[in-house]
C-alpha cells in the first residue's frame, strides 16, 4: 500500500508486544500512528516496571514466530546480534507424571528473554513511516462524541506533569494496556452495559532465578534448550522449567496454580529445586553463578472479555491482547495470541478497505474472539485439573469436562513409548498450530481410549449417557473452534 492510500491517525494505548505488533499493521493503513505508553522506555534491553512479569519465561510458539517473521523479517538475527542464541538440534526433556520424552530442537528458532524481544521489535516500529512513541503517559480516559457513539481520541496526562491534561485526537484508538486496561470502566462511564468476562480463578505463582553460565561450563549452550519437569496435579508438585536465554544467561522458573507458590527466599527456591520430581535441572544448576535472586509474579484469576457480545460499541475503537484476555504464563501461548490477533486486525482492516462497510469495529472483535476462544478453552481444561481452580462464566464453558479428562487421558498415552505421532499432535494444539479440533475428533479419540482398561470404561459410559456413538453426537459434546483461525496448512 503506497502512503497516498493511507489517511487518518491510529492511537495504539500501550507500549508493549501487542502494542507494537498493532503499529507495524496500523502503519500499512494510517498516515499516523501514535504509542502510548506509561513507562520510559530503556536505552539497551531491560524490564520495564509497567510489565512487572516480563522477568519471567517469554516465548514464541511456531505459529507466532511465523507471524512475527513476515511483519519482521529476519527479526531474529537483531536477537542474535544481541546474544541470542539458536536452538536447533539443542535437546528438550519433558517429564510429567506419566514419564518422559527427550528430543532434538526440530527447528532454528532463537531464545530470548521478553526485555530483549521488546527492544528488538520496538527499534524494528522506530524505523517505520509515521510511527511516534509517546512514553512517560498515561491514558486517563476515552474522548468521544456528544452521543459516545464514536471514540475519537484520547485524554493523557504525562507522568509527573502535575495532573495537566491534554488530548491526543485519532480516527482510531486501540487498546493494548495490557492487565492494567481501564477500558472496562471507561466504556461504562460512557453509559455502556459490558458483559462480565469470564474468569478462571487459578492463584498461581511463578517464581523465576537467573544464573550465570561460566566459561567451565559452556557445553550446557551447546547441549541443551529447555527442561520441562511438568507439576503432578495429584501429587500438587510444582512444575520446573530451565532454559538458556541470551549471553550465557540460564533461567529457572517453580511454578504451580491452586494458590499453593513457589518460594522467593534464596535457600527455599533452591530447596524446592531440588525437590522437583526429577533431579535434573538441580544437576544443571551446579556450578552455575546466581545473578538474580527469585523474583515472584502472581496471578489470581485469568480473564476473557465479551466486548463482542455487547449490544452497543462506539466506532474507532478496538482492543487486543491482555486488555482483551489474559492466559496462563506456563503455556507460553500469550504472545502467539496476540501475533495472532494482529493478523486478525491486518484482515479486517484489508477487508474495510476494499469493502467499506457499517460496524466495523463489531465485526472484528468478534473475529478476535473466535482467534481467543481455543487457547482460552485449552487453558481452562489444563489448569482445571489442579485442586483450588475454579471456573466461572457466564455461561458454563462448552465441553471443558470432557477436555479436561480426555487431555490428561491423551498426554498419557502419547508418552507411553512414547508415541511420537500422539505426542507431537498434542504439543502442535497446545502450541496453537492445530485446531483442538485435529486432537478432539471421534475417531482420534475413541482409538486413544479403547487402548487403555481407563480408557474402555469411560467410552462405555460415554455411550452409555449418549445412547448412540461418538460421531452422531460430537458437536455436542466439544465447541467446533470453527471460526478460529488457523494456517491453511492445517490438517
């Protein structure tokens, strides 16, 4: 699109991933785009205090790394410049409660920590036409018509201003503030009835060390990626991760939900690394030099917003990413969401240039909705296993049950062997490259059930409630994630 084509200004409230995701789109369509942001934003790669869970494990998923690789080309050579290093062929060892599964890295992807990814990604928005940072501001409120039928910018207040307000004026505003989004209440200041979100009461609680790999120990980059040793929800152990990052730096992240957290203290998160149900990131560890000591983030409940449900939205409003809905850190799903979510818009904004037409804005959130609702969905299952979480909506969530057990009863079975095909299906869905549906079909799953005694007496009572097979009823049984959208090579 040439710049006679674009017009107008795009606000974009929020500084962070999503945030300069939406520019790089935005900056195809509008004359103008303006980034909003709380914080200052550092000179070289650090956390910034408005992402206090930015210290912790970041990753993209293939799905998202692919996203980002065509509005960024080559974007992971900046990492590598910066210390990055690439995966390929290092190993992944991933334990759960049914035993392990040891890999080589398939692909020639990078690890990074999220301050770097931000610094790389925010130079890459610098650098385009009409793209103005505007940090150290807070956004105080929407500004609208008369009959706030339409949002036309915004009311800001630079930090330590003294309480000055000015406006910043935009054909469209969009809201990426993340878990600090206001937008809730300013839409019902405006008069606007918002839904309830849904909420997955989860109280979890990371706790993430960073050591220093030295010199003597330099065969670890060299050998390994990521070492998952998975939490047993019957057993209520946390879970254990340890990756290497950039410039020789390693992470280890306790994690568990059902509001029992990992320990802060020194010694303690040392203890509990080695209490873990293998001994092997605690092996690692030796001879590594702490940087950092154990920096907690917790989180009480997950939440996904209904603004495509509402009867009234104003025009020249949008919202992505956390603003929209927040997921389970462990998944590493958050920032694939959001790529996602950003094609999404790219979409929307393509198909109202060609075909202008009324309600836009309706039209896309429930787009980005139906982008949200799979990993939301494979969220709830997982983490409803654990004793203290609890689901609540406002509508029961379609199929969660059966996921919930037919999930744990699939990850079963896929690592006995292990059965690479089940396995790498398994981790292609929780990745988001797969519909759950490719996991969830009648067929799939009745072959997954009937080879395990388990497995045969919960069929038989499923045909039992049913009193017919699988097939004739499975859209009633799991959600079709029919308007979710997926690559086209998808099986």
């Amino acid at each position: 699109m040439n710049s006679m084509q674009k017009k107008g200004t795009a606000l974009v409230i929020g500084g962070g991933i999503a945030g300069l995701l939406s520019a790089r789109v935005l900056s195809d369509y509008y004359e103008e785009i303006v980034i909003v942001e709380k914080d200052d934003f550092p000179a070289h790669p650090e956390d910034r205090a408005g992402t206090p869970q930015s210290f912790h494990p970041h990753r993209f998923t293939e799905r998202g790394k692919t996203i980002m690789s065509r509005l960024f080309p080559d974007f992971e050579l900046d990492l590598a410049e910066q210390g990055a290093r690439s995966v390929l062929n290092k190993t992944v060892h991933n334990m759960n409660q049914y035993g392990s599964v040891v890999v080589q890295y398939p692909r020639d992807d990078y690890k990074f920590s999220r301050a770097l990814l931000e610094w790389v990604i925010r130079r890459r928005v610098r650098e385009l036409p009409g793209v103005r940072f505007l940090p150290r501001h807070e956004a105080l409120r929407l500004l609208t018509t008369p009959d706030h039928a339409a949002v036309t910018g915004i009311a800001v207040r630079e930090r330590g201003s003294g309480g000055q307000e000015k406006a910043l004026m935009a054909d469209l505003v969009i809201d990426t503030g993340g878990r600090s989004s206001k937008l809730t209440a300013w839409l019902e200041n405006l008069g606007y009835g918002v839904p309830k979100p849904d909420l997955l009461k989860v109280n979890l609680g990371y706790s993430t060390r960073r050591y220093r790999i030295p010199p003597g120990q330099a065969h670890l980059t060299e050998t390994w990626d990521t070492v998952i040793i998975g939490g047993q929800p019957a057993n209520g152990t946390f879970t254990g991760v340890f990756s290497i990052i950039e410039n020789q730096i390693a992470e280890v992240t306790l994690y568990r939900p059902g509001g029992h957290y990992p320990p802060t203290g020194t010694e303690q998160f040392e203890q509990a690394v080695a209490q873990l149900p293998s001994p092997l990131i605690a092996e690692l560890l030796q001879g590594l030099e702490p940087v950092t000591a154990p920096r907690g983030f917790r989180v009480p409940a997950l939440h996904r917003h209904h603004y495509e449900q509402m009867d009234r939205w104003p025009s020249g409003l949008l919202v992505l990413g956390d603003a929209f809905c927040i997921y389970d850190p462990i998944f590493g799903q958050g920032m694939t969401v959001a790529a996602i979510e950003t094609e999404v818009l790219e979409a929307c904004l393509r198909e109202q240039r060609e075909a202008p037409g009324p309600q836009f804005e309706q039209r896309a959130l429930r787009k980005i909705q139906a982008a949200i609702e799979p990993a939301w969905w494979l969220n709830c299952a997982n983490d409803l296993q654990w004793e203290g979480v609890e689901y609540a909506g406002a509508e029961p969530l379609k199929g969660i049950s059966f996921g919930r057990k037919y999930l744990d009863l699939h990850l079963k079975r896929a690592t006995a062997g292990p059965n690479f095909e089940l396995y790498g299906l398994y981790w292609a869905v929780n990745t988001l490259s797969l519909s759950p549906r490719e996991m969830l079909n009648p067929d799939l799953v009745t072959s997954v059930l009937t080879a395990s005694e388990e497995g045969r007496e919960w069929l038989a009572e499923l045909a039992q409630q049913y009193g017919q097979p699988l097939e004739h009823v499975w859209d009633d049984i799991v959600p079709s994630f029919s308007a979710a959208p997926y690559p086209s090579t998808s099986r």
